[in-house]
C-alpha cells in the first residue's frame, strides 16, 4: 500500500488572543461558578463554544439577554463603545476578552476620527470584529470590501484620510484594496497589511510555504472563521483543491483519493486536538508518513485582565 504524505503547516490552530480569551472564560467559571455569560461566541469555533456552555458559559447576541447584575464577557473580535456604555448603564459586571490587537485597530480608529480624519475600514460587513472596529467612530469610518468599491468613496476631505483592516484578512486581499485607496486619496495615511495580525499571517505563509506540494489542502474551522477561510481560499488560489472541516467526521474520504500529499492545517480559532484527529481519520485509511513544517515561532502572549491575574 503506497504511504500518504500529511504536511503540516506551522504556525496553525489556537494564537495567543483566542488562547486568552478562553482562559477568561475559564477562570471566570472556575472563581465565580456558572452562569458566565458571553456576548456573541467568545471566539468563532463551533467546538470550543460547546465545550464552554457544558461548563456553564451562557452564550448570547445582545446585552438585553443578560440579567441585571450579571457577569458577561466581551469576546475576542471586540465591541462598539456603545455596547460598553450599556453595560454600564445596566450594571452588568463586564469583562472584556477583546483580542489586544483588535483593540489596538480600535485605538487607532479613535485617534484618526478624533483628529478630523474620515476613516476607511477594509473588511467583512456584518463580521463581528468589523461591526466593533465601525462603531468606535460612527459617523466618521466607512467600510470597503473590495478594490473595486474604492471608486464610489466619497470623504468629506480627500486630504484626511485613514485606512484600518479588519485583522484576519488575507494578505493579498489587504494589501490590494490598500494600493487602490492609494492611487484614489494620494493624501491617506495607513500600514498597508500591519493591521493583519502576527497569526492571521503566519498561518497564510505557512500554507503558501506547502500548497505546492500538496494535492489536497484541508483546513480544520468553522464555517464563520474568517482567517480558516481565507486559508482555504489561498490554497484554492493556487490550484490546489481545498476545503474547510469542523471537526474529522466532516473530512469526505473521497477527496482523499488519488491524494497523495495532503496538507492539514487550522485556523486560529480551532483547538489542535482537532488537526490531530483529522490526521488520524488519514490515518485510518493506510499508512502515512507526517512531516511538520514550520515557517515561525510564535512566542507572543497576552496578559489576562487584572482580576484574573495569579492563582
């Protein structure tokens, strides 16, 4: 029987930000006991939410779903100012898990409407993170999907303007619609992709490093995983086939054939006990051969919120 080679691109599954924002979660369950509530899924991974909510967590899309008094928690793709301000008003004991890079594009919009500038957001309408990032400044931020709608922007002033990205983009994606929003407002201040954050890129550079080898990609997400998509896509981009599994029940075992090289990675957001059971699923189906293959180190950690901190 001929072996099957199974790359594993490196970085993949859980970054820092999502890693902390389970931890508070967690810790909040254990010092405070259940119900914790959740505003919207505290990281977009159907598994991690249901491992959650069997230990008490109490998922939610609106604050008005929280009872007076109680414990909710801000998940990692950030809020509006808004949402904040109503937490207040009702008393709610608030902790916020957003992802500190995530609040940084929040600063950043600050800054430049406080200082006069229309800002233009490249993103995903409707996203969670992109609907927090639009309302740090309202009236002030517009948000473009694509290069093509780069045309029809309309500013109040050409000459004060400044573009942000929604973090778990591609690359590629960003720094298109950034080289449009340039030729279009010469005078725009911005970071082409350095918005994207460190693990959104390391795990595009880690599939691009392996795609060529592959003859099948798969990426372990769920469906409304943005950077688990923009996986797939890269992949797909490349010719090569590719497709987006929650867990290894969902892995069809005829892509598999005539597969020789398959590569398995995650998204940021997907436990890596789920890549392994995938690999095992491969596994099942005759002899493999697995090789890592690694194009960073990620070594960047976020400290927990200050009540959370020590034992």
């Amino acid at each position: 029987m001929t072996t099957r080679k199974v790359l594993l691109p490196s970085p993949r599954s859980f970054c820092a930000g999502v890693e902390r924002a389970i931890e508070i979660v967690e810790r909040l369950l254990e010092r405070h006991g259940p119900p914790v509530y959740v505003r919207n899924q505290i990281v977009h991974n159907a598994q991690v939410v249901a491992g959650l909510e069997a230990r008490g967590a109490v998922f939610v899309s609106e604050l008005d779903e929280v009872p007076a008094d109680a414990l909710v928690v801000f998940s990692a793709h950030g809020v509006a100012p808004a949402v904040e301000a109503e937490a207040r008003r009702r008393g709610l004991d608030a902790v916020d898990a957003t992802c500190p890079l995530v609040a940084k594009v929040h600063a950043e919009a600050k800054r430049a409407a406080d200082a006069g500038d229309t800002v233009v957001l490249i993103g995903h309408e409707g996203h969670e993170e992109v609907v927090g990032t639009m309302g740090v400044a309202p009236d002030r931020t517009v948000l473009v999907e694509s290069a093509a709608e780069v045309a029809a922007l309309r500013v109040a002033d050409e000459r004060r303007v400044t573009y942000l990205s929604q973090t778990t983009l591609a690359v590629t994606e960003v720094e298109s619609i950034a080289a449009a929003l340039r030729d279009r407002f010469p005078h725009i201040r911005g970071q082409g992709a350095e918005d994207i954050c460190y693990a959104t890129s390391n795990r595009q550079a880690a599939v691009a490093a392996v795609v060529g080898e592959a003859d099948l990609v798969l990426v372990v997400g769920s469906a409304n995983s943005s950077n688990s998509n923009r996986l797939v896509e890269l992949a797909q981009a490349a010719g090569v086939a590719a497709h987006l599994v929650e867990t290894a029940a969902a892995v069809d075992p005829a892509w598999l054939d005539g597969a020789a090289t398959v590569a398995v990675t995650a998204g940021a957001s997907a436990p890596p006990r789920l890549v392994d059971e995938v690999v095992a699923m491969i596994a099942a189906l005759g002899p493999v051969e697995v090789a890592e293959r690694q194009v960073a180190e990620e070594t960047q950690e976020f400290l927990l919120p200050q009540r959370l901190r020590g034992a």
